[in-house]
C-alpha cells in the first residue's frame, strides 16, 4: 500500500514541470523587443483588419500573406519576416502603427 502513494508522488513531481510550462505564454511572454512588437501588431491586425481565429463564418478572412504572418510572430518566432508584412497590411488599412520601443 505504501508503493501506491509514492508512486502517485513521483508522477505528480514529474508532471508539474511541463504543465507551468505549458501556461506560459509563447517565446516566454516575448522576452525582447521585436517579439512583443510582434505581438501588438497581431493583435491589431486581426482584431480590426482580419479575424483569423474567428472561424468559417466570419465576415473577413485574412489573407495567405498575413496569415502567414501571424503563425511566423505568434507561433514559430520568425519575427523579422513577419513585422514588415503585419506593418504593410495595417499601413494599407489605414491604421497608425504602435510605437516601437
């Protein structure tokens, strides 16, 4: 009986690791500068711009281009391609790009 309890210890040690580390946000909550500028670029392109996480039946889709974009700045961290585009579609929709600090 006492093998039961310290098996389900160990396995509880072993396993909380990996769960913090799947809540974390991606890349570490954007650890440098170009990241998080990313980021808020993102966030403005498909909230005002395009939705792509908004399913089938949304009004607007965002392009291969930019959805490309967005999976290279949220997903893959591949930022220096993403920026310029994500920079290019919002300047084209006539939006006023966040400051980069």
């Amino acid at each position: 009986m006492s093998r039961i309890p310290m098996l389900l210890v160990a396995s509880v040690s072993l396993a909380l690791p990996f769960a913090a580390q799947a809540q974390q946000k991606p890349f570490g909550g954007y650890p440098n500068a170009d990241m998080e500028y990313c980021a808020r670029l993102s966030e403005l392109y498909v909230r005002y711009v395009g939705r792509s996480e908004a399913g089938p039946r949304a009004p607007v889709m965002p392009d291969a281009v930019s959805g490309t974009a967005l999976a290279q700045c949220k997903h893959e961290g591949t930022v220096a391609q993403a920026i310029p585009v994500l920079e290019r579609k919002l300047l084209d929709a006539r939006f006023t790009l966040p400051p980069r600090t």
